[in-house]
C-alpha cells in the first residue's frame, strides 16, 4: 500500500463523525470534505498521474463548492420523501 493511500485512510478513519454516520457540525463537514479529497488524490495518483495533476484534480472534484455538494447528496436521506 503506497504512503499516500494509507494517509487517505487514515484521513477517512478519523473524519468520522460523532453521529456515526452523517456530518453534523461544519467541523466535521470540513474534515469529510478534506478525506474525501485525500482519498481522490490517492485514487489519480494509483491511476498513474503525477503528484500535482492528481493534487490538482482532486481539487476540482472534490474540494469547493463541488466537493460540497457531492458530500451532501452522498449523506442525503431520502426516506421521508
């Protein structure tokens, strides 16, 4: 397993919320956020691009706004609707 994989994980592992499951303060929304961008990266970077296009990409996906909003809809409960 490559260094920047095992940070991904440990990035996910300790991202998790209190709730176990769903985000529910901005702090923890952030270190979601921050994971799921981190285990992007890992995933370009064992793809095969170099360290900054895969830096760069997992910036565009899923950090932001974007990466935002993926988070939401990725934690959405739809079972009232």
């Amino acid at each position: 397993m490559t260094d920047y994989l095992k940070k991904a994980l440990l990035m996910v592992e300790a991202a998790k919320p209190a709730s176990g499951f769903r985000p529910e303060t901005p702090q923890e929304w952030r270190n979601a956020q921050k994971a799921s961008e981190e285990l992007g990266y890992a995933m370009f970077r064992q793809g095969g691009l170099d360290e900054k296009s895969a830096r760069k990409l997992a910036n565009e996906i899923y950090g932001g706004l974007a990466g935002f909003l993926l988070l939401d809809i990725a934690f959405r409960d739809d079972r009232d609707e």
